[in-house]
C-alpha cells in the first residue's frame, strides 16, 4: 500500500507573494520527484500548526525546513537532514546566513555597544535569527554588567519590526533571508527600520525530513531539489535561492557554539520574557 507522504515550508511565509511562489515551489518538487521515480502519493501542506514543533516531528514529512536552533537542541534525534539552501541575499553565503541587527531610524546609536539599558525584542526564545545570535553578540560585550531594560517577545521577525517601528522597542534581530524577502515583497515595512551592523554567521534554515525516510527517498528529496535549479531558474531567482547544498549536524553545533558563549558568563535573556 502506497504510503501518503506530506511537503511543506512554513518557515518564509511573510507575504502573499512569498506564499504564492513557495506554493509553486512545492507543486514543481511534486512533479520533478514523481519524474525521478517516487512511487509513494504526496500532499502539499499550507496551513500549519500554530507549534511547529507538531510538525516538523511529524512521521508523514518527505521535506520541509525548519531553525537551526531547535534542529540542534531537541530535534536532531527525530529528524533527518537533507540540505542546507545557499540564498543570494547580503549576509548570506555558502549554504550560511546572518542576522540583521535592526532599529529604529531615528535612533542616535550607531554601534550594539552603545545599546546599553535599551529594550530588545526577539521573536521567539528558540529562534536561532532572532534571540540565539543576538545574545551572543551581546554576551562579547558586556561581560557580567547588566545590559538591557526589558527583553520582550515578538512571536515573529514581522512583529519585531512593527514593534521597532512603532518605538515600543529598540533592537531586535532579523534573519536576513526574512529581511530580503520583505524589502522585496513589502519594502513599506522597513520605512522606519535602520539597518546597525549584520551578527556572525550560522548554517542557514534545514531542510528536514521524517527519521521515516529510507535513504533513497532521502536522495531523491535532495536530487529533486537541485534539478529544479535548472528546470526553474526563474522561481529560484524570485525566491533568492542560488543552490541547495549538502550538510550534517556537525555543522550546525555552531549554533550551540554561540549559546555557550553566552552561557559562558552566565548570561541569558530571562528577564520580562513577556509578549511585548
């Protein structure tokens, strides 16, 4: 009996156009996987729940992508790694991305040094992008001095931006991937947004796989991915996506590097972890 097996990427939805070529992305993986002999039936998955840890653990996922925070801290036992995409966006390289230190335009500071008792705002606590690389970044400065006003959570890149637009917050950390496809697709969001300096560089978002997966499915998933280079150069270009690219875990203890750089000192965003 033919297995049901579901794709889906929920990680870079932030506008309709986004959704709409991501959409397609997913349509012309279906048929370009079918071409290189997938026996099994596949379903495109759009809505997603609203913890995605359900979904990424889901036995049933052929490929989707995930951060590279909770790939490493708890679901690297769960899951399988395919890939790592390479986009064409400033910050990004090799299959490795940065992170957008941002704040607002009419703020006089210039350098994350001078950022002391301000208010951050992080998307998520265990988003990579959001929180993980900022804290390290100001773990290098400060050392054991107090650092922040308030810490405050977001509950996405977009909500961090509105809240720097709207003065309710003072700095926050933008996956550049994000950053780029919103000055693409809704550039009238960062009218207000001044870019201060871009953090070190991690692995960029994986994609992922069910532990389910027999390895030739796994090879497929990947073969897949890297023939619609060439079938849609077009698609990839609106999507910024110059290549998908081999990786394994070992490259993504970066990410647990820089945790414990601030664990280090004992440093931690763990004041007023409240929504902002």
């Amino acid at each position: 009996m033919s297995q049901l097996w579901k794709i889906g990427l929920p990680m870079y939805l932030l506008s309709e156009q986004n959704q709409d070529y991501y959409d397609l992305f997913l349509q012309y993986f279906m048929k370009e996987i079918k071409r290189l002999d997938f026996k099994d039936n596949i379903e495109i998955i759009s809505k997603f729940p609203e913890d995605l840890y359900i979904w990424w653990q889901d036995q049933d996922v052929l490929f989707t992508q995930c951060c590279g925070y909770p790939l490493i801290k708890s679901l690297k036992d769960q899951v399988q790694l395919i890939a790592k995409p390479d986009y064409a966006v400033v910050g990004c390289e090799n299959g490795y991305y940065r992170s957008v230190l941002i704040t607002h335009r009419d703020n006089i500071f210039d350098s994350l040094n001078s950022f002391i008792d301000q208010r951050i705002v992080i998307n998520q606590i265990d988003s990579n992008s959001g929180m993980n690389v900022l804290r390290a970044e100001i773990a290098a400065l400060v050392d054991d001095k107090p650092y922040f006003q308030t810490v405050k959570i977001s509950g996405s890149h977009l909500n961090s931006i509105q809240a720097i637009t709207e003065h309710r917050a003072d700095l926050a950390a933008i996956d550049c991937v994000s950053f780029a496809y919103i000055e693409k697709f809704r550039p009238e969001l960062l009218k207000e947004i001044r870019i201060l300096s871009y953090s070190v560089q991690s692995p960029a978002l994986p994609i992922i796989a069910s532990k389910e997966l027999k390895d030739q499915y796994k090879n497929l998933v990947f073969h897949a991915l890297k023939n619609m280079l060439k079938l849609h150069p077009q698609l990839y270009q609106a999507l910024l996506i110059k290549d998908f690219l081999r990786t394994d875990l070992k490259e993504y203890q970066k990410i647990l590097d820089l945790e414990k750089q601030a664990q280090l000192i004992q440093f931690d965003f763990n004041q007023d972890l409240s929504l902002i």
